[in-house]
C-alpha cells in the first residue's frame, strides 16, 4: 500500500505526527533509451521471466513452483538485495539513536529555548510564535541531520545502484521537501500548542486529535496538489493500457474516469502505482517505470493489487488504526513528558507543556513509543498488503504476471526471510510468501486459466528494449 501522499511529504506527516506516528507530466522515455539522470545508454531492465516449468505442471505442486520462481534470482543479484535490505535495519536504528542525540543537543544545550525566546522577539502574537520557532527547529534539525541523510538517501542509493538522480537533483527535490515541510510543520505547531493553550488537562488526548486531522487532510490533497510538486502527470498514452486499467476499475466500482502516469523514471527504476486520495480526489496513476519494464498482464496484476487497497477501504481502515495508535502514543508522552518538565524542564529552559521549546521533548517521546512499536506497525501494514494481494489476484487473474512482479520488488527488498525477520523488519509480505500465495491461488484456477489461455489473447504489448540478464 502507497502512502496517499508524496513519499517526500512522509517528512511532514510524521513530523505532524511526531505530532503523529510514523503514519509515500513529461512523456514517459521511450523502451531502451536512457533513464533522466542515469547513465547514458542504460537499458531498460524488463520485469518479465520465463514462468519456470514447475509452475506450469497440472496438478500444480505450490511449494515446488514458488521455490522454483525464487531460484530464478540467485548470486550476486540476490545477495545485493539482501544485502541493501538488511542494511537498512541497522539504518532505522541509526536514524532513531540519532533523532535522540539531535532533541538531547537541543534541550541540554537549550537550543530550544533560545529558539522560542528569538520567535518571542521576531513576532509579537502569540498564536504565531510557534510557526516561528517550528521553523528555526527544522533548519536546526536539517543541518544536523543532513550528513546522515545524504549517506542514506544518495550515497547508500547509488552504491546499490537504485538511484538515478545526480546529486543535484536529489538535492532540488530535498529542497522542495523541505519547504513543503517547513510549511506543514508550522501550520502544525500553530495549531496545536494553540489548542495545548486551551486544555492543559487533556493536551495529549486533543494533541492525537490534532495529528489525525493533518493526516486526513494531507491525504486528501496530496494526490492532486502535493504529488505534482515532485513529478509531472499526464493522462496515461498507451490505449491498451488506459483501457485496461480502466476495465479493472469499472468492474470494482472505482470513480475514475481517467489513468494518469508520472515520471517516477528521473528518481528510480522501481516499478509502482497507486490508487491514491479520496472525498472526491480519487486517481488512478501508474509510474513510467511500470509502464516501460511490464506487459500488460503484469501492469494489470499490480493495480489489482492496488485497487484491493480501495475496494477494501484499507485507507480509512489504516486511519481508524491510527487513531487509536496515535492516542496511546500521546497518552505516554503525557506520562513522560510531564515528568521530563518537572525533573528537567528548569534546566532546558522549558516553562510548561504548551512551551513550543518543548517540541524536541514530545518528538522524542513520540519516536520512542513508535519505535518500539514497530513490529506492531509492520504487522498491521503487512496483513492489508496481504489482503490486497489476495483481492488483486481475484480481480486481475494473473498468478505468474504477480510472481514476476514480484521477483522485481526483489531489487530492493529480501526475497527469502525468516520468519521472525519478516515479522519484526517487514511491512509488506516477503517476496516468498507473495509469490506462494499466487501459485496458491493458480493451483486453485487451473481449468480457468486453461480456458482463458485457449481463447484467442489480446494483443501484446511489443518490447523493444533488451532484458538485462537476470
């Protein structure tokens, strides 16, 4: 599941969450021709494989074909995607001991508090001073942060060669996500520490309130508003395409009238799509990356994936959860953060729980309590990813288009975990388990598909571009 808004936004979501919890057009290029910002003359790396003849047995031994479509990627290529997937479990827990180290400088060097005295001077009301001191707070946080950013998010994606913006580039689109988040995060702390004002007693109870309505409220403008600052859309060209997607969307009842694609290809190669918004912004949009490295079957096995997230409401699912979590994260940053101030808070130079000085103090808390909680997270978001995978193959009917897809996601995520791995580090199922579940649902559908495949096939979608080797 995509998050409903840019994922370049998940900075000010989660920084409204922090306030929060921790809650993701140009034509596209032709097949074959140089990725924007990659190196020149690098292929296009189609998704397609030879569906491996264990899954092509009748009666269909489940276990033998899913071990059979996981050799398919092997050596070097599974050990570099393990390799980058794992890393990033040490990355989480480095980006969480450094989010600490960062709020301890800020309230033991009293950063904080000098910060709140400038916004003091600089503007005379009240009610806007924390719009102030939040942006003095994410300059501070920037800077501080920005070497470890850099390592991650250009450095690291490089060196796995995921990446495919130069450094300026990456750095034009860290500026946009900052002054987006500059913007949401003052309007933010406006609000909030406006209604901390106003009820001392229930702060934490109205403070996860406050986050919920941001969360709401970016979800429904991302799609049509925020997502375009980072990409040009475009109605999607290709007919066989359009129409396809379309078809899908009109038999589960999706209001849309139209598919758009977005060149996602100028920032990576990873394949994607989302049916994203809604109270009237609800778009069907596929990236270029899709649309260049699949066939149609497999075009129409990702958004009957991603049209299950719609049919089954899982956003408005995935907001109810939140709710409910973001109320248990505020109800312990009350208990922390009021003994915090009583114990610490003359020494930070923090006065009381509605000081914006004390940002740093509930951000901490706030991570602290997600951070914990992630296998929680992880499971939640997991089981609704399963759920859609079930739905997409009912809707789509494409078992081995879905096995393809997914040995794609294998670029970037572990193909083959434990299972305790999974359940900790995963917020989507395994590539084994996604694809199990496929030749599950084929060995189910067997005389079905064999009518299908005996009826004459639409057209296909000609590839031009030469598969690199898997």
């Amino acid at each position: 599941m995509r998050l409903p808004f840019h994922a370049p936004l998940a900075a000010a979501a989660l920084l409204l969450c922090s306030l929060g919890a921790r809650a993701a057009d140009a034509p596209a290029p032709a097949a074959g021709a140089p990725v924007a910002g990659a190196p020149a003359g690098k292929p296009v790396k189609l998704v397609t494989r030879a569906v491996p003849p264990e899954a092509q047995e009748n009666p269909l031994d489940v276990n033998k074909a899913t071990r059979a479509y996981l050799n398919l990627v092997t050596g070097a290529e599974r050990e570099k995607s393990d390799a980058y997937f794992e890393g990033d479990y040490w990355l989480q827990l480095w980006s969480f001991l450094i989010g600490l180290a960062v709020a301890a400088v800020m309230l033991h060097g009293r950063l904080s508090s000098r910060m709140r005295a400038m916004a003091e001077r600089l503007v005379p009301w009240r009610w806007l001073q924390p719009a102030v001191y939040a942006v003095q707070w994410l300059v501070a946080v920037t800077v501080l942060t920005f070497p470890f950013d850099v390592y991650r998010g250009y450095f690291r994606e490089h060196q796995y060669g995921l990446s495919n913006l130069t450094f300026g580039g990456w750095m034009a689109e860290q500026g946009k996500g900052f002054l987006l988040t500059a913007l949401f995060t003052a309007l933010g702390l406006t609000v909030f520490y406006a209604v901390l004002r106003k009820v001392q007693r229930t702060w934490w109870l109205w403070g996860a309130g406050v986050a919920m309505a941001f969360i709401i409220f970016t979800a429904v403008i991302g799609p049509v508003f925020l997502a375009p600052v980072f990409n040009d859309f475009r109605p999607v060209q290709d007919p066989a395409v359009r129409d396809a997607v379309l078809r899908l969307a009109r038999a589960n009842d999706i209001p849309v009238d139209n598919v758009y694609e977005f060149d996602a290809s100028k920032q990576h190669s990873r394949v994607s799509a989302n049916v994203s918004g809604f109270l009237g912004t609800t778009r069907i949009s596929l990236n270029d990356n899709l649309l260049e490295r699949c066939d149609l079957a497999q075009i129409e096995a990702v958004m009957g994936h991603e049209m299950g997230h719609y049919v089954l409401n899982h956003v408005g699912k995935a907001m109810l959860f939140f709710a409910f979590f973001l109320t248990a994260s505020f109800a312990f940053a009350r208990w922390a953060v009021e003994r915090l101030l009583a114990r610490m808070g003359e020494r930070w130079g923090l006065r009381a729980v509605d000081d914006p000085a004390g940002f740093p103090l509930l951000v901490v808390t706030l991570s602290v309590f997600s951070f914990l909680s992630t296998p929680i997270l992880n499971s939640f978001i997991r089981t609704q990813e399963m759920e859609a995978d079930q739905y997409g193959l009912n809707a789509a009917g494409q078992p081995d288009a879905e096995a393809q897809v997914d040995l794609a996601l294998g670029e970037y995520r572990k193909l083959d975990p434990g299972p305790l791995e999974e359940m900790f580090f995963f917020d989507h199922p395994s590539g084994r388990v996604r694809i199990e579940t496929a030749m599950k649902w084929k060995a189910e559908h067997l005389d079905q598909l064999k009518c299908r495949q005996s009826q004459a096939p639409p057209p296909a979608r000609p590839a031009t571009s030469t598969p690199a080797p898997p």
